[in-house]
C-alpha cells in the first residue's frame, strides 16, 4: 500500500492538501469466499489556523473501488447516498507548544456526500453527521533518561479516538448501534535533519480497534511505519 500526500503553505494560516492511497491490487481479502475489492481514494483539503492552538479543516473525500459494484455510482461529483464522495469539517485543537499541558484532539463531522442512516423499512434515509472524536498528548524526548543514542530525540504521541453516531455505517470497522473506540494508538516519531531545511520525520504507529463488532476481517491491532519528507 502507498499512501502519498502533499501540503502546500499558501499563506501563514491557509494551506491545501492532497492524500491519496491505493493497493496496488483489486482483491485485498476474502471473508466466507466472498471477495472483497480494494480501492484507490483520493483527497483534497483546506486548512486554515484560526491562532495557535486551533485550527479548522475541511477534505473532500473520493474513494471509488477498483471494480464497478452494483448499486454504487462512483462519479466525482455525486455527494448522494449512493455515491462514493465526503465532506468532512473538523476542528483540531493542539497545545503540544508552549502550553503547560501538551494536550491535542479533534472533532470531526461529516457534513456532506454518502452519509445517510436508513429508517423506517429501509427506503427512506437522513443525513447521520457521523462524529469523530479524539484526544492525545505529547511526550518529547521520552526516552532522554536512556543512555543509548539510538533511543534520543523520540517523541511519543498516545492517543484515543472515538466514533460517537456510527448509525450510518460509516465507519465499517465500528459498532454501529453505539459509540466505540475504533482507535487505541500510540505513536513514535523521529525527526532527522538533512540539509539546512529539510527534515526526514519516520513513524511507527501501533493501534487498536477496541469495537466489540465489525471487527472480523480487518483485525483489531495494526502496526503501521510512515516517511515523511519536510521542506
């Protein structure tokens, strides 16, 4: 799997960016036989920092399979209920610099494209604002007391994540008659320095998916290694 991204500064408190991702392959797992189909997806999003601990964002999601399926439209711009498009508007607070306590979370809110929840016999739907929260905190340095170099400069980021109104089944790995938290994780990083102004951050995230339902087929732990190149 390749997950690319690009962030371009537009001014001191506005950028955009673009994340995609894609496996390479069609078929990514079976379950009882049936095959399921991988996808690509393909994102695009503003950011704009209101001062220096919040900021507001909204990505505009595409993620089409690689194989047409019955029922599904995956035209770029149809946001409906059978559409493979979403409009996510978020708030991201972080006091990770120069606050006492290093706290940062999120809140997110799906306001657009395929969000709806069924009612009645099935024919009729509304708009879930599926929600998403999470909260983490930052730990610098954390191994500094350790003699060995190779553990030096490693921050550690734990983190929990929770999706509140998972009624639409948005998010598949979830329960989807309660809220569950679907992202236990915590995250090493460390920053090497090539050059006067570029800066090689490299990840190793460990998380779990503590939902008691929809869990079969992905699993509930993942261990996930990122590059990132900062210019």
């Amino acid at each position: 799997m390749a997950q690319p991204s690009f962030n371009y500064a537009v001014s001191n408190k506005l950028s955009v960016g673009i994340w995609a991702t894609t496996n390479f392959q069609q078929d990514y797992y079976e379950n009882d036989g049936v095959t399921q189909k991988g996808y690509h997806e393909f994102d695009l999003g503003l950011t704009y920092k209101l001062n220096n601990f919040l900021t507001l964002q909204i990505w505009d999601y595409y993620w089409p399979a690689l194989q047409r399926m019955d029922g599904v439209d995956t035209d770029y711009f149809n946001y409906g209920p059978n559409g493979v498009k979403t409009i996510d508007a978020s708030a991201v607070f972080d006091f990770s610099d120069g606050y006492q306590f290093a706290f940062d979370g999120i809140i997110s809110t799906i306001i657009g494209g395929n969000d709806y929840r069924y009612i009645a016999d099935g024919t009729d739907y509304s708009r879930n604002y599926t929600t998403y929260v999470e909260l983490g905190y930052q730990f610098p340095d954390i191994f500094a007391l350790f003699p060995a170099k190779c553990l030096q400069n490693i921050d550690a980021h734990p983190a929990i994540g929770a999706v509140l109104n998972n009624e639409a089944e948005y998010y598949t790995y979830g329960n989807y008659d309660r809220p569950s938290f679907v992202n236990l994780a915590l995250n090493l990083t460390r920053e090497f320095q090539i050059g006067e102004s570029i800066t090689l951050p490299i990840t190793i995230t460990y998380t779990h998916n503590a939902a008691t339902a929809n869990t079969e087929i992905y699993g509930k732990n993942f261990l996930i290694a990122g590059i990132s190149f900062w210019y």
